[in-house]
C-alpha cells in the first residue's frame, strides 16, 4: 500500500472521542497516535485506511475533505467503537478548519435564557496584555483570569440578570473565553512535553465551543496552538518555539480580554469568521511582483501584489491544498479577477483595469460576479505611480510595517509588511542560521536580506546566493520586514541586475551572466550586529518566558536565583523586565501546602498570567527597538556602512 495523508478532521470529532475514552485508554493515547503515524494507509475516493495491524483496518470517511462527524471514523477491531484506535486516529489527523457561523443579526437579542453565566474578570485588575511603561520600577499586577462556572458556587435565588449592552460580552462567551484560558494555562503548566493528546483534546473542545458561540479569533489562536504542539512533539523541523510562544500568548491574551473589552475593542478580540469585503469602486491596478506561498499546513500557491493609482498594496491569490508542487504551477495559471487572461507572473508586470472592485481591509481583491477586469498598461518601478512606493523613508517604512507583522496585530488592522528599498549589495554574511545578503539601503542603515522560503524547488536561495557574489551591485528590491534588534527583510523581487526588467526571486532564477562582476566573498556575521538592541539584555527574559514552553512550569520553578539577571535588566533601563522576571520565576516556584505539610496543586492560572504579562512585554519591547534600529544616526553610520563594506570575522580584534 501507498502512504496517503490523513484526511483533516472537525476539532468537535476529535474533542469528542477523546473525552469519550475511559481513563485507561487516555493514558494509552499518546502511544496509540505514534503507534498509527507509523503504520500504512491508502486513499480510495473520499475514504482514507489506515492498517492497524494484519487484520484490522481503521477507515476515515471524508465526504469533501474533512471528516466532519464521530461516525465517520469506524474501526474493525472488536472493542469498536470505543477503542482507542479511532480516537488516536483523529489526533493522528490534521485539525480542519471549522466552517464560519453564520454572524447574528445585527439587532439580535442574545438568548441569555440559553446561556449559562460565567464569572467575570475583575473589571479592577489590569489587562495582562497592556504594555507596562519602562520607567515603571514595579512589575504590574498579574491579572486574575476568568474562572470556570464549575468553581463559583451558585447562589440559592439568583436575580434576573440584566441584558447586557450590545457592545459587552454576553454570559456565553465568558464562559468560553474561561475555557480557552483554562486549556491554555494547562499547556503552560504541562509543556510540550506533558501537553499530549488529552490536551490538545481540550484546546480542540475550547475552539469548537469558541467557535460556536461568536469568538472566532480566540478558536483560531487555540487550533495554532494545538498544530504547533503537534509539529513540536513529531520533531517537525519547521517548529519554532517562538512560534508556539506567540500562538499561547495570543490565546490567553484574546480569552482575557473577553472579559474587560468594550465597544471597538470587543469586536476585534472576537475577530471575524468571515474576511468581510467592501465595495470600491473602479481601480486602476499597476503589478509589482508575484510570489510563492507555501504554508505549513501543505497549502501552496501564489500571491501578485498590485498598486492602486493612489499607491494603495492589494493582493491577488490562489492558494489552495498542494504545497510548493501547487505553488510552482500556480504561478502560470490565469488570474482569478473578471476576463482578463492574465496569469499571476503576467500581472506581476502588467495591469488591470477593474470595475465593481471588493476589497477586504488586509488588501485581499475579491473576485464576486459583479467583478469585472480587463488588461492594462503597467508601469516600471522607476514609473509613476509605483515609484512613489521607494520615496518614504526606510525609517518611515518600517514603521509602518512594523504595526502590520507585531506579534499582536489585531485583526483586519490593515497596512502592509513590505519595504521598498533602493540597496547597495555587500556581500554575504554568515550567522549561526545560515548565510544572509547584506546590503546598505539609502541613508546609510545597513540591512540583512535573508531567504523568504528554504524549499529547495522554489528560487529564493540559490538567487540571493548568487547575488552575494556580486558586491556593490545597486539593486532596486521589495522585501517582507523580519522584527529584529537589526533591520532585516526577507527578500522577494529586485530590479534585474541589469536595470532592464525585475525578478520574481521565488520564481525566476538569475545567472552568473545576469551579474555585472561575479567575485565570491562570504564573510562571517560582524562581531556588533549594530542598532539600538543589539546590546539590550531583553533576552534574560525571553529566554524565561521562551524555556517555560518545551519543559513547563516546574523547569522554570526549579531555576537558582534570578536576583544577577534582575540587576543587569535595571542597569540597562529596563525595571519592569526586571520586575517581571523576578515574579515570573517566584510564581512558577511558588506551592502552597495544607495544615498536615501536603503540597496543595499549583496556581496554574496565576502562573500564567505572570508568564502572559512578560510574553506581551517583550514583544512590545523588541518591536520598539526594531523600529529605532531603521532610524538613521550615528550608530547606523558606525556600524553600518563602515563595518558591513569589510565584515571582520567574529572575534578578530578591531
């Protein structure tokens, strides 16, 4: 038999085989699900098998793609159906995107009849994911997270509670945010390592209920986190610990907010089921470039961006099931926007005339039937109106882009992530990484180009090797910002080393008789990567709140003495790291004992709201100083230009 990729399945299918397990069985689980990823299975039509052992076959019934309901996971062995094998199963299997609700009418009364009432966050305590000043010496207080119905004792006679404003979170959706705190704090408290099966099932049964009841924002944070744990325990090399750290920080950040968010505020920590779409009129659209897209949940295909007359960024798509393979055909396929006959890398280079245009607010152009296009004239980069796009100031740009890539962003904030910057080229720098292109953009801040995608099939690599080799080669690029204590992109299009078209790096490959000199020289990374952070001690406390993922609470409660870490923090200015350090790391070692000596169970939800407070904090942080690094001055001209022509090995005397 042929191996096939599991079908993905409905987080309520999975949520609900797991609780239905006995309590044998759950511990049994998390060997069950490596037991099945490694045995055979097959695709025939909607139906994926999976052989159990010689006997015994387990079936995934997929109308559609996903496995939408407990039925259609059946297994032959003969404790069926309340073995273990379809449970496992399920775990095993991808987690599916759940089909937006329907959104309630706006002048819907909630059925509050219908909903059962949860405690709310104090509205005294402050929200952990505010930003505490750094002139503050005193860490703020950790917030006390919402609790379940289950822990409140109900009083004997309760009195009708009162409608709640439009603009308030109803009883419903406390309780669910209470819910997605509550499996969020567990994973904090167990780690990777601990947070197997069971509780990626309850993440899974948060999501749902989240999902159900209008939260859709706080679903999506609980289903990245449970793919991320995923990918962390099958040893995916793609797994980021800064990724998972976001993802928990992004999950109890909304489920607190729930609780004390009105009015604007409310409606964007629900977020939105749906990517809404707004009329706009006639456009003109002038193409900048295209680029692959190739996502870790095996989606693949390819995004143009285009320029409006008033040199607004909008983006064309078709991205769909099928990784780089999609990607890479993708890229030749027509348009999807009214007639024209354009294909993506066409439109890269061309333009579009569009009437009865949509637009949605992160720039997405939608393709409805009322949406008629037809093919234009495009402009070179050195042409109005797209070479306004490279007169802002780089300062200025990443700014801009900086509020758009914040680990935080709300949701349909809008704004873009690209830089349109003109570079002079190095050479390549190597980093503990990998080897990255430097460059020195207008104004004399230096810049690292690092590889948009490593796949081997796409072009990235292999081009901005080749362009390290040709050192003071002028460049026209367009580049994604990579938050940074350095500034740092990641590149996607250049003008042609020639000056004569430009390159889709992801696609197009270049040649050594593209260059205008080749001469190899790959230098070691400088031993001062320059910028404002490059010396802030802000990683003390990353490193705490990054080492409580993997291993849990109890590595970081069994820490030595954090009092050195704290007073380096304050010597550099920085006193509520400081602060927050020492109550992150007090918290985690904190346990409480009863009148005979036992050791009572921990405060998870106080752990975690510590451990929240400093995640929200250096993020904040670190995009501060990201920004200042683009800011031209005397340590951009120190570090920069002088120090990045001649890169000195690390180590070698100055």
């Amino acid at each position: 038999m042929t191996a096939a990729p599991l079908p993905p399945v409905a987080p309520e299918v999975t949520a609900t085989l797991v609780e239905d397990l006995s309590p044998r069985l759950r511990k049994r689980l998390d060997a069950a699900v490596t037991k099945l990823g490694s045995r055979p299975t097959h695709r025939d039509g909607d139906t994926v098998t999976i052989a159990v052992d010689d006997d015994t076959e387990l079936r995934l019934h997929a109308p559609g793609g996903v496995v939408a309901t407990v039925d259609a996971i059946t297994c032959g062995c003969l404790l069926a159906p309340a073995c273990v094998h379809r449970a496992a199963a399920a775990c095993a299997a991808p987690a599916a995107d759940p089909a937006p609700e329907p959104e309630p009418a706006p002048d819907a009364a909630p059925d509050l009849a219908a909903q059962p009432a949860a405690p709310t966050v104090p509205d005294s305590t402050p929200p952990p994911n505010s930003t505490p000043s750094p002139d503050d010496p005193t860490p703020p207080t950790a917030p006390a997270p919402a609790t379940t119905p289950a822990s409140a004792p109900a009083p004997a006679t309760t009195a009708p509670r009162p409608t709640p404003a439009p603009d308030e979170a109803t009883p419903a959706q406390r309780e669910a945010a209470a819910a997605l705190w509550s499996a969020g704090a567990a994973v904090l408290e167990a780690g990777v390592a601990g947070a197997g099966a069971v509780a990626q099932a309850a993440l899974l049964r948060a999501a749902h209920t989240a999902r159900l009841r209008q939260l859709p924002r706080g679903a999506s944070a609980a289903l990245s986190v449970v793919t991320l744990l995923r990918a962390a325990r099958a040893g995916d090399p793609s797994y980021r610990t800064a990724d998972l750290v976001t993802a928990l920080a992004e999950l109890l950040g909304t489920a607190h907010r729930v609780g004390t968010a009105a009015g604007a505020e409310l409606a964007a920590v629900r977020g939105r089921a749906r990517r809404p779409y707004s009329p706009d009129g006639s456009l003109r659209l002038y193409g900048l470039f295209t680029e692959p897209v190739v996502t870790d949940s095996g989606h693949g295909g390819a995004r143009t961006w285009v320029a409006t007359a008033d040199g607004r960024l909008c983006t064309v798509g078709d991205v769909a099931p099928g990784g780089v393979g999609r990607a890479l055909g993708v890229a030749d396929r027509t348009v999807r926007l009214g007639d024209t006959a354009l294909t993506h890398r066409e439109l890269g280079r061309a333009g579009l005339a569009v009437s009865g245009a949509t637009v949605s607010p992160d720039g997405r152009l939608g393709a409805g039937k009322g949406v008629k296009a037809v093919t234009a004239r495009g402009a070179a980069w050195t042409e109005p109106p797209l070479a306004a796009l490279w007169e802002t100031p780089p300062a200025e740009q990443a700014a801009r882009a900086l509020r758009s890539v914040s680990r935080y962003a709300e949701p349909d904030g809008g704004g873009s992530d690209l830089l349109f910057l003109d570079v002079e080229l190095l050479g390549a720098v190597g980093e503990s990484a990998g080897t990255c292109l430097l460059a020195r953009c207008d104004g004399g801040v230096p810049v690292r180009l690092a590889v948009a995608d490593d796949d081997p099939a796409l072009a990235h690599r292999d081009n901005l090797m080749l362009l390290a080799t040709a050192p003071g080669t002028r460049l026209r690029i367009i580049g994604r910002l990579v938050p940074a204590p350095h500034p740092r992109l990641t590149l996607l299009a250049s003008s042609h080393p020639t000056g004569e078209s430009t390159v889709d790096l992801g696609f197009d490959r270049l040649s050594r008789a593209d260059l205008p000199d080749p001469g190899a020289a790959v230098h070691s990374a400088p031993a001062r990567s320059g910028g404002p952070g490059a010396e802030s001690p802000l990683h003390l406390l990353e490193r705490r709140v990054e080492q409580t993922v993997p291993a849990g609470r109890a590595t970081l409660g069994m820490l030595g003495d954090v009092t050195a870490e704290a007073r380096r923090l304050r010597r550099a200015g920085l006193p509520t790291a400081a602060g927050l350090l020492t109550a992150l790391r007090a918290s985690a070692a904190r346990r409480e004992r009863d009148l005979f000596g036992r050791l009572l169970p921990a405060d998870t939800d106080g752990f975690a709201a510590h451990w929240l407070a400093a995640a929200r904090y250096t993020a904040a942080v670190a995009e501060s100083l990201c920004a200042a690094a683009w800011e031209p001055g005397p340590g951009a001209l120190t570090h920069g230009p002088a120090e990045a022509t001649a890169p000195r090995p690390a180590g070698s005397p100055r």
